[in-house]
C-alpha cells in the first residue's frame, strides 16, 4: 500500500496530518502499538521538518506486510551539514518557530532513536531527502 | 489481624478536573479518559520523543499542534497554565479527537506538583 502527502513550507497547522492518517492505517492492520509509536514520532519530526526549514515538499510510506518504509524529499534549500544537524540541541528555527516550541534540535534525534533504518542525503541548494524504515 | 488491601485506584481526567478546579474548554467526550502519568514540557520534541500513553501533559502552548502531539501520542489530557486560553482550531481538534484540553489559573510549578502527589499517592 502506498500513501503519498503534500507538505507546504510554513504550514503549521497541517505538521500531522500525514502521521495521523498512517497512524489510523497502522491500527488498521493491527500493526503492534509499540512499533506505531515509534513510527509516528519518526513521520512528525520529519513532516514538521519540510514544514519549518525546507520550501515544501513531499512525503510517500510504502506499507507492506513487515515494514513501512518512509521518504520525505523536499525543494530545498538542503543541509549544509549533517552530522551537526544530527546532533541534539542544534537548530536554525527562526524565534518565531521557537517560541511555538518547535526548534529544540531536537527532531533529527528523535527520527534516529525512533526508526530501524534511517538514511538522511541532501544537497545545499537541491533538497533533502530523508529515508526511513520499521519492520513490524 | 486485619488485612489492607490496597485497590489500585484508577484515576480519570474528571477526577482531576474536580479534584484541582480545573476549567474544561473542550473535548469533554474524552473525560472518563485515564490518566496513568504526567509530563511537563513546552518544546513540542521533546513531549513527542519522551511523553508516555495516558500521560496528562501541562504546558502553556496553546496552538494546535498541542493537540496533533496530544492526539499522535494518546495523551489522557492536556492542562494549559495561567489561564491560557486554546485557540480555535486547538479546541476543534481537541473535540475532534474527545482529549480535553483543561485550565488553571495555577502555574506549571504548582500545578504539576499537585497531579504528581495525586498520582503517586
Ligand atoms: N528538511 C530540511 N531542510 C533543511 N534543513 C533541515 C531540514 N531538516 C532539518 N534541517 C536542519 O537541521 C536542523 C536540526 O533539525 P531537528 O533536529 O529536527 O531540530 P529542529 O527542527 O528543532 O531545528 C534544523 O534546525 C535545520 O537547520
Ligand atoms: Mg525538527
């Protein structure tokens, strides 16, 4: 099974709308409630990722039988560093998106501690492309 | 000789919302929820990665991403300090998902102390 979400920059109010659908298709398939947990941390620190710090972009789960495989792949404008973007505490979120209480740094760590597999390519100026897998 | 037994008292949103004074400004379908925990946190992350199902969460964040977190994390509730108030579309998604979000005049200090004696009783 596939889904596929539109995630537009800057659009707050929408960061869970595609954790929140796959959450309800995971309970569905009677997907083990400790591995939709994790999953849905993963799929929310990432959408509100594309939605604080990218131009917009787009977020596909592929779902099978044993695992949900997860890409986010977005417009730009890409990570200069990945290995400091990695690491807990680092965040370039605008006051604005901090004050919200988004911008601890702390989203990255929480796809890392939350998914199997996790895969995070980018280009400065191209996209940044997350992968990211769970079995069940 | 006599013999004690302890029960293990369930605790539901509506007992603290009587217990503490507590306002409801929505989600009341979702008051006989339990409540097994609380967790006190306004960096949204953080509530995701360490907030635990059935955890009351108090906060002074009142836009609707509060209730996504809430909603993605099974919370039992939400509290929102000095008199916060939610906004709109935050007491509509709170009703849409029956998890109340609550209110006191309190601050995070106290507010949390009083759900945790309750809770560790
Ligand atoms: N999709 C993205 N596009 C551009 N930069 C990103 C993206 N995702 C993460 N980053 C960068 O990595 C940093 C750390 O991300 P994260 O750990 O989620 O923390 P936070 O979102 O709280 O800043 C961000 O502040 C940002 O600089
Ligand atoms: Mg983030």
């Amino acid at each position: 099974m596939k889904m596929e979400f539109d995630i537009a920059s800057g659009d707050f109010k929408k960061a869970g709308r595609a954790s929140s659908q796959i959450k309800k298709v995971l309970k569905q398939l009677q997907v083990d409630p400790k591995i939709i947990k994790r999953i849905v941390v993963a799929i929310y620190e990432a959408e509100v990722n594309i939605v604080a710090h990218s131009f917009g972009g787009k977020l596909t789960a592929h779902i099978n039988g044993n695992s949900i495989e997860v890409t986010l792949t977005d417009n730009g404008p890409g990570i200069k560093d990945i290995e400091q973007a990695m690491q807990e505490g680092f965040s370039t979120a605008s006051k604005e998106v901090r004050d919200m209480g988004f911008g601890a740094g702390m989203g990255l760590p929480n796809i890392r501690k939350n998914t199997d597999e996790l895969n995070v390519t980018s280009e400065w100026g191209v996209g940044t492309t997350v992968w990211f897998r769970n079995q069940f | 000789m006599q013999t004690v037994i302890k029960e293990e008292v369930e605790m539901k949103v509506s007992d603290l919302v009587e217990k503490f004074g507590l306002k409801v400004f929505s989600g009341e379908d979702g008051l006989d929820r339990e409540v097994t925990g609380g967790y006190v946190s306004d960096l949204l992350s953080d509530v995701m990665g360490n907030a635990g199902e059935g955890d009351v969460w108090i906060t002074l964040q009142t836009h609707q991403n509060v209730m996504a977190i809430a909603s993605l994390k099974d919370l039992a509730a939400v509290i929102l300090v000095k008199d916060r108030e939610p906004e709109e579309d935050t007491l509509e998604h709170s009703n849409d998902e029956s998890i109340p979000i609550l209110g006191t005049n309190r601050q995070t200090f106290e507010i949390a102390g009083k759900l945790y004696n309750v809770l560790n009783q």
